[in-house]
C-alpha cells in the first residue's frame, strides 16, 4: 500500500472519543476496598432480604478464593480490587415517578449521550428505556404501558423488593457464582441493572433498552442483568454503553442472564462504547462481563448481536446453553479494535438437546496497534442428537501493525453432531479505497462504506434505528483528519 | 478541455510514460491503442491520481486547471472518470448506496444540495434503461459476485450516473460479448453531448465500429507515436502492432 493511504489509515485509527464528558452530580460514593462490609453496606443501601444478603456474601468468598485466569490472549492488568469503591450513586433519590424529579444535570447527561428519556422522543413508543447512571437505575420509562401486558422492565433493585420470587428463582440459575473470577465478583457487589420479565405468550409491544454509563471516579460498574421470557414469550432488548474519559481504567464486570421457556424468543443487542483509552493506551475501560442465555425450553431462541467499538480491554464471550431439543441460539458480532485496545471476545454455544442450532457470525476489525481475537467454544453434549453448529470468523485489518487472532474450540461427544467452520482474514485494500475515490468519496467516508459493508450481515440483526446508530458509530470510529 | 504535456510517469522508479502530449477538445472521443504493456492504463491510473504513479515531469490541464494537484476524489469531482479495466469487488456496500454516496459528494463539492430520495431513484431508472443495466444488479453489493461483463456494465452505468465531463474507458470491451458490446456502446454515444469527452482505450477496432471516435492515437513505449483519424485503427488492425513496433524503433534508431 502507498504511503498516502498508510498515512490516512493510521490517522483513521486515531480519532478522539465523544463521549468523554463527565458530569457533575452530588454523588453518594462508598469508601474504597472490598471486605464484609462493604457487600454488608451495599446490601443495607439498597434494603435486601436476608436471602440476598447470604448470596451475596456466599459470592465473596468463592471470589476470594478464585485466581486470576491466564488462558486470555493478553497480558491481564493488575487490578487492585481494594482501590475500587464499589458503589456510587446520585444523591437525590433516583427512585422518581416522573421525569420532572430527574436531576437536570442528569438529563443533560442524557442528552449529550443522545439518550432518548424524553417520554415523547422515545421513537414514538416503540422503545422504552432504562438508564443505569454509575450504580443506580435512574429512570424506567414505559412502565405503565408495560404493566397493561404484564410485562416487568424495572431496575433490578426494584425487582428484588416487587418481584422476590422471580429474583430468587434465576439469579445465579445461568451464570453461577463460581462461573468465572469476575462473576464472582459481580455476585457479591453487584449494585443495580435492568430486570425484565414477559409473561407466558405475550410478544413485547417495544424494544426494550437500557443505557449505561460510568460517571464517577474509581468505581466499578457492576450490575446485573435478568430476562426472563415465560413459555411462547418475545422480547427484543438493547443495551448501549458509554464512560466519561479518564486516565485511571475503570473495571466493569457486569453479568446478564437470560432465560427462555418453551418456545419464547429472546434477541439481545448490545451497542458498547465505553471509552477505550487514548492513543497511547491510557485509561479506558476494562469490560470483563458474563452474559449467558439458557434455551431452557424446546423449541426456544435467544441470539446475542453485539457491536463493540469501546473499552480498553474487552473480555466477553455471549453464550448460549442449548438445553431444550430444537432450541436455536445465534451470535453475530462486530468487534473494533484501534490505537492500543485489545479485544478478546468470542462465544460459547453448548448444546445438549436434540436437533439443536447454533450460528456464529463473528466479524473482527482492528485498526492501529491494537489486538482482536476471536475466541469460541462449541460444546456437542452426548444427547445433543443431530446438532448443527456454522460458524463464520472473519478478520478485517486496517494498516498493518495490528492483529486478528482467531481461536475456535470444538468439544463433540456425539457423532451425528454436523459442524461447519469458515474463516477468512483480509485487508482493506488500496484498489477498493481508490475505487471509491475515483467516484468522489472522501476516503474516509470509503473506509467507512467499506468496514460497514463488510459488518453488513451483524448489523442487519440489530433493529433498525440502532443499526443506523451502530453504522454511525463504526464509520466515526474510524474517523480522523486526513492530511 | 484536457491538456497533457510531455507528461513523465513512473511506478516502483520503473518509467512507464515517456513523454506523452495529448490534446482532448469538449465533444470529443478519443481511442487509444497500443501493445500490452505500453502504458493505456497507466496513463489512466495518472489521470485519476492513483498513488502508486509518480508523476515525474510534465503537466496535465482539465480546463485549465492543474489537474496533478487535486487529490483522486477532487479529480472525480472536477468530472474525471475512470471505467476501470479491473473493477474491485466490495462486499456489502450496496450499489446503490455507493452510488448515491458519490454522487452527494460531487454536488456538494458543486454546491448542490443532496438529491431528493426520490429524484435519485427517478434517475437510477432512467439511467438503468439508457445503459440497459439490470435493475437486479443494481440493488445487489457493489460489483460482489458479478461475471466480468457485468462489472463492466456497471462501470457504464456509473457512468451515466455521474455525468462525467471526461470519461476514461480502459478497456471496457474486453470481456463483453457481441451483444454486451453493442448496449455498451450504445449507451455511450447516448452520452456523449458536446460539453463532455471520453478518452476510450481498447485493443481492438471492433469497439471502434459501435463508438466511432474522432481521433486515434497508438500509445507504445510510453509515448504517443501515431495520432490518425479512425481510418488508422482499420490500419492497425489490418497490419498488427507489430507494423509500429518496427518503424517506431526504425526511426528511434536514426
Ligand atoms: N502498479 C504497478 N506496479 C508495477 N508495475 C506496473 C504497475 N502498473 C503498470 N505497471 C507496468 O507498467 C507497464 C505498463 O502497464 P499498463 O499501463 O498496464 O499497460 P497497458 O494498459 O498498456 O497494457 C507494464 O510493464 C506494467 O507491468
Ligand atoms: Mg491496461
């Protein structure tokens, strides 16, 4: 490639975060470190029962046991778990009625974030939201129109005091505790998330969406999320993610579970645009959540679609637990990776009913300097009779001081299991990015076309205004001055 | 319109151009031929600014204006278009897409506003029809999965689309059958008004029968040798480059 174009593509992968913006809010922060007391503190704010308590201190001790994993393609940082406040929240009461309660300075947050809290802007009633602001849920919005279908979207914390039962019957049923070191710890300190329950043969009238955002200084983020669709139920759901720019990382180790009964339906989108540090790789966020569905039901769906631009380090492998015969579970992911960020993110489909399905569509981009791995499990159970697996990995690199590493891994224990794995790697290329030039494209709209057509097929997953939204973030992405 | 002067051109310190003059007057269509190798689609590549060419000496006026200077994308704007001989394939990026995209780009460049949603799509149809260009291939990803002729009538259609003040047609005709050549061409000279020009390279005269040209130049060693009028193409054909090659290095020899 010609030094112009080199030029260009490394100024692309250069291009400043727009979300770093912080905010001032009277904010109710708890001390540093991680003991007892501080998931007895979290716990006690909040106003848990004594059962949620125990698990969450049940969760503490298998945390302070577990070590560090080593497997990762990266070197892990050092994190200090006792320089972490675990529980930050507004100090006006955000528990609100209506909207005039909201804290301006948080609307504004909002806003800047293109957040839709407006009741009147949130597209026409097709999507409600719930924001997570540091630990607190701010602000459900839809709830009554919800209600009138039976339909929970509440904060989790709400869940815990309104709906104890569900709370109690699958928290924990996906993700154990022990899963993994950060489960663990999102188990114990876990401060708030979204909660989302639809009953038996209802589809969801809207998406659901929940934003969140990182504002404090040195806290973690760590909520959690629950979805439950009842036998014959459908909901589509849509998380978003972003963090003021800082220069100490910040951890967030979030865990989502999800639950579909006999033939229900659950689509799980997720737009992450944490900051991912600066050029030189300074601050950002470390992202190391576990998100698992569990097809629990024959003939049940759940597919995770997920874009992920942001964060320093992203650690994250949506899974699906094919529990049900016929059950059918999907991955469709687009990954972007610039300047220093690292991104080890795959999926794990284990299949243990009959004829079960599962699609893999993974679609990498590193730009820069920085690492992209995919890294897959598909897991053949013995009574996973005539299963099906494709999985499709493809590696786009931008410039040539980046990487793309792909690391599949096959476990089959029955031999009528069918699995199909392709993979590619390519460059942009010279000849494609003066093909659109020679027609007027300024190039860095060309790189833009060119990376969101080759996302095409992850991006048409995602419902239609978030797909426009996620385009735009791609192509903004890879923006930078040209020369 | 166009003006080349003793244009010098090089890729990887290889000389490839020696010297070249070319004169293009609006409403003009100039053929280009010449042996493989003998610089046509480099002397495209220059036009349009492709990096990997450097220009070493000499300069190149589109309406008087330096066109050496312009980036690849402000050439497309002032009206440059190159057909490419080998059109790349873009997977997932829509046709049209791409197309409304480029042609956005130049208006605005012209101080246009965008084109209506639905001027667009009345000019996608008129043009699809003037170019015979297959509405089906026009809604697919740009050029991905197409055969070698379809790409080609793409690059026609492009054409259409963009409205070019010069079009450059390297070798559009290889790879098309009879037919194909015929709607190509036809599709060209519907173009052709007297405010534009198209420089078309080819290897064979066949092309020349469709799209009548008002001059033929032989390009050989990087330099233009022969300049004729369409009765020089019959001639080449008739007696085969080889005819040039000998009494072009005939004469360098004295
Ligand atoms: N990108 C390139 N890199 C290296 N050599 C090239 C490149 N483009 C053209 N050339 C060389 O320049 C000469 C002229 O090529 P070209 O302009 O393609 O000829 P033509 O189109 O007349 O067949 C050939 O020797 C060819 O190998
Ligand atoms: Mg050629």
């Amino acid at each position: 490639m010609s030094t112009k174009d080199d030029e260009l593509l490394k100024e692309l992968a250069l291009e400043e975060y727009k979300y770093g913006f912080t905010t001032d809010i009277e904010m109710d922060i708890a001390p540093k470190g991680l003991s007892e007391d501080t998931v007895r503190l979290i716990s006690a704010k909040k106003n848990e029962p004594e059962w949620l308590l125990e698990w969450r201190l049940k969760a503490l001790r298998h945390f302070q046991q577990m070590q560090m994993p080593t497997w990762q393609n990266f070197e892990h940082p050092d994190v200090d778990f006792q320089d972490i406040s675990y529980y930050a929240a507004p100090k006006t009461k955000p528990k609100l009625d209506s909207m005039d309660e909201v804290d301006p300075e948080l609307l504004s947050t909002f806003a800047k974030l293109g957040i839709p809290l407006d009741e009147q802007k949130i597209l026409a009633g097709v999507v409600a939201v719930d924001a997570v602001f540091d630990s607190v849920s701010v602000k459900t919005t839809f709830r009554e129109k919800l209600k009138e279908q039976g339909v929970i979207f509440c904060s989790f914390g709400e869940a815990v005091q309104e709906h104890p039962e569900l709370v109690k019957q699958y928290l924990g049923s996906v993700v154990p505790q022990t899963d993994n070191i950060y489960a663990a710890l999102n188990s114990a300190v876990f401060s708030d998330g979204s909660f989302v329950y639809i009953p038996k043969g209802v589809r969801c009238p809207m998406e659901l969406s929940t934003y969140f955002r990182i504002n404090a200084e040195n806290t973690g983020q760590f909520e959690r999320t629950l979805i439950i669709a009842d036998e014959e139920a459908y909901v589509s759901y849509l998380e978003g993610c972003t963090a003021p720019m800082r220069d100490e990382n910040q951890l967030h180790a979030a865990v989502v579970e999800l639950i579909a009964l006999k033939d229900a339906e659950i689509k799980y989108s997720t737009v992450q645009n944490w900051y991912p540090g600066d050029k030189d790789g300074k601050g950002g966020i470390y992202n190391f959540v576990t998100k698992r569905g569990m097809c629990k039901g024959d003939n049940s769906k759940i597919s995770w679609t997920q874009v992920e631009t942001g964060s320093a380090i992203t650690w994250k492998y949506p899974g699906v637990i094919l529990k049900g015969d016929h059950s059918v579970g999907e991955f469709y992911s687009v990954a972007l990776t610039r300047n220093k960020q690292l991104a080890d993110t795959g999926t794990k489909m284990i299949h243990l009913g009959k004829n079960t399905r599962s699609k893999i569509v993974s679609k990498g981009i590193s730009a820069g300097l920085s690492h992209n791995s995919y890294r897959g499990l598909v897991k053949i159970g013995p009574g996973a009779e005539n299963s099906r697996n494709f999985t499709q990995c493809d590696s786009l690199l931008i410039g040539d001081r980046c990487g793309a590493h792909t690391f599949p891994y096959i476990e089959s224990r029955n031999k009528t299991a069918k699995l199909e794995h392709e993979a590619t790697t390519s460059k942009i290329g010279e000849d494609q990015l003066f093909y659109l030039t020679q027609r007027g494209i300024d190039p860095e709209k060309a790189v833009g076309l060119i990376v969101n057509g080759y996302a095409k097929e992850v991006l048409n997953q995602l419902p239609m205004e978030f797909a426009v939204e996620a385009q735009k973030l791609l192509a903004i992405s890879l923006e930078g001055s040209v020369g | 319109m166009l003006s080349i002067r003793n244009l010098h051109a090089s890729v990887e310190a290889k000389q490839i151009l020696k010297g070249l003059d070319l004169e293009v007057k609006a409403g003009e269509v100039h053929a280009i031929m010449g042996p493989n190798g003998s610089g046509k689609s480099t002397l495209g590549n220059v036009l349009a600014g492709r990096e990997a060419y450097e220009v070493t000496a000499g300069e190149v006026l589109l309406d008087g204006k330096d066109l050496l200077e312009l980036s690849p994308e402000d050439r497309a704007r002032e009206g440059v278009f190159l057909a490419f001989q080998y059109p790349v394939e873009i997977p997932g990026v829509s046709n049209i897409n791409f197309l409304k995209t480029a042609l956005n780009e130049v208006r605005a460049y012209k101080g246009l506003p965008p084109l209506e949603a639905k001027e667009f799509l009345n000019k996608v149809k008129e043009r699809q029809k003037l170019v015979e260009f297959d509405a089906k291939l026009a809604n697919r990803s740009l050029n991905e999965g197409f055969s070698g002729g379809e790409k080609k009538r793409n690059e026609i259609f492009q054409l259409a689309m963009l409205e070019p003040k010069l079009a450059i047609l390297d070798e559009t005709d290889s790879g098309l059958d009879i037919d194909a050549l015929r709607i190509v061409a036809r599709g060209v000279n519907q173009l052709r008004s007297k405010d534009n020009a198209f420089i078309v390279i080819t290897h064979y005269q066949r092309l020349l029968d469709y799209i009548v040209p008002d001059f033929v130049h032989v390009l050989y060693n990087g330099r233009i040798v022969r300049s004729g009028t369409k009765e020089l193409a019959l001639e080449l054909e008739e007696k085969g480059y080889d005819w040039i090659k000998e009494t072009v290095d005939a004469e360098g020899a004295v």
